[in-house]
C-alpha cells in the first residue's frame, strides 16, 4: 500500500512543475485523495458492499470535487491534475500512467445495466481539461485528448483527438507517444496538434508558392519582349505580378505558427 502511495506521489512530483515537496502532494493535492479513497470504495464493491462503496465515493466527491464510480478500474500512476468535476463512470477503465485534468468526463452512451457503457484508457493517455469521452471504445496507448474535445470513437494508440466531434490526427511515428520516454506535454495538445491550423498553414505555403511561380513567369515573358525580340511589349500588362507581394510569413504568425 505504502510503495503505491510513493508511486503515486512522485508521479505528481514528475508532471506538475507546482508540486514542491512530497508532504505538499500527499496534503494538498485532491486527485491523490481521491485516488486513495477509491480504491477503499473499489475494494467494498468488489467484495459485496456495494452500499458502502457508493458511500466512500458519495463522500470522496464531497471531499475532492472528483466523482469516480467504485466499478472504475484504475491503474497505477494516474495523476488528477486540479481535476474538479471529473466524472468516471462504473464501468470506465484508466490505465497506467494517465493524466486527466479538470473538467473531464469519461461517460456512456447507454443505459443497459452490466454492458461495457464507459471508455478505456490505455497507458499513459493524457486527457485535457474539459474533454468528454463518450462510449464503452478503447483510447489506445500513448494518446492524447485535446481540450474541450467531444470523443465518441476509438482514437488509436499514439494519435491526438481534437475537435466536436473529435478529429483523429494519427501519431507521426505510428508508435505510441510514452510520456515516460519523451517530454511531457502538459494538457495533451500542442500547436501542431491542431488541424485547422495545418491545414492554414498548408494553403499560405501553396499560395506563396503559387504567387513565386507566377512571377518567374512574367519575369521571363518580359525579358521575352524586350527590344532584341520580335514580341511586343503589349505582351505584358501593366499590372503584371512582377515581384511577390503575398505576406506568407505575416499570415503564419497570425494563424499561430
């Protein structure tokens, strides 16, 4: 029980910059007590008393501020980070190594009593403030939930979903992302995470490129046209695209990049 307490503790230690000591963590943070009050309300569910388990639980979201049903099964080294009002339903499934954050829900689509109605997390999955997940899917190892996104699909091991309904933007590796392994991204997102961006991003880079070529060309008619030539100068108008004036670089940064 002790050594999963320190595992628990360090955890909060490694993820949140905030965390100072290990007595502040074990005092002060109300994801770590919730964590150890479910587990007494998962093991009374388990062993028949059903009652008291809804009970410990009644009275750890008095306490934290964090609902989690005493069927949730939940791994080791699960950080609640802030974590007020997140919701984890009975059948839901958290894996090693996760963060959630405030605001989360990990809920069903159902009501039929004894079937699979909540989601599971695979290893190190990283859900961000404010995100639903939604059904009895599986959220693969690795993965990340972007803030406020509405998830009711599988997302694959490694991938980031962001969005309503959430997007699946697979893992540029095709492996799964560990945060054990590489730096941990707070909230679960970064600006390359995002696919409206890529996508501006994607049509400013083709329209300088468009507006590049385009010149080249009128550049060579001109020369073209010159006095050595037959060709007219009428060839080229006088509103002829001679030097770019597309602000690629001005609009990236507007866009975020």
């Amino acid at each position: 029980m002790f050594s999963r307490l320190r595992s628990d503790i360090q955890c909060i230690l490694d993820r949140d910059p905030a965390a100072r000591t290990a007595w502040e963590a074990l005092t002060c943070y109300p994801g770590l007590h919730a964590l150890v009050l479910h587990r007494r309300a998962h093991w009374c569910w388990n062993h028949g008393f059903k009652w008291l388990g809804r009970f410990i639980s009644h009275v750890s979201r008095w306490m934290t501020g964090i609902e989690i049903h005493p069927g949730a099964k939940i791994g080791e080294r699960v950080f609640f980070d802030h974590a007020m009002g997140v919701v984890v339903g009975e059948t839901a499934e958290i894996g090693d190594g996760c963060t959630i954050y405030q605001g989360v829900t990990l809920g069903g689509t159902s009501l039929y009593k004894g079937a699979k109605r909540h989601p599971t997390l695979g290893k190190d999955v990283v859900v961000s403030a404010g995100a639903k997940v939604l059904g009895g899917f599986v959220v693969g190892d690795g993965a990340k939930i972007g803030s406020n996104a509405v998830v009711i699909k599988p997302v694959p091991a490694g991938a980031t979903a962001v969005g309503i309904p959430a997007r699946i933007i697979p893992s540029k590796t095709g492996e799964s992302a560990d945060v054990t392994t590489t730096p941990f991204s707070a909230y679960g997102i970064t600006l390359e995470d995002d696919p409206l961006s890529q996508a501006m991003h994607g049509l400013i880079d083709n329209a300088a490129g468009q507006e590049h070529q385009i010149a080249l060309l009128w550049q060579a008619i001109e020369k073209l046209s010159g006095p050595q030539t037959a060709m007219s100068k009428d060839c080229v108008p006088k509103d002829a695209a001679l030097t770019e004036t597309f602000e690629a670089d001005k609009l990236n940064q507007l866009v975020g990049k």
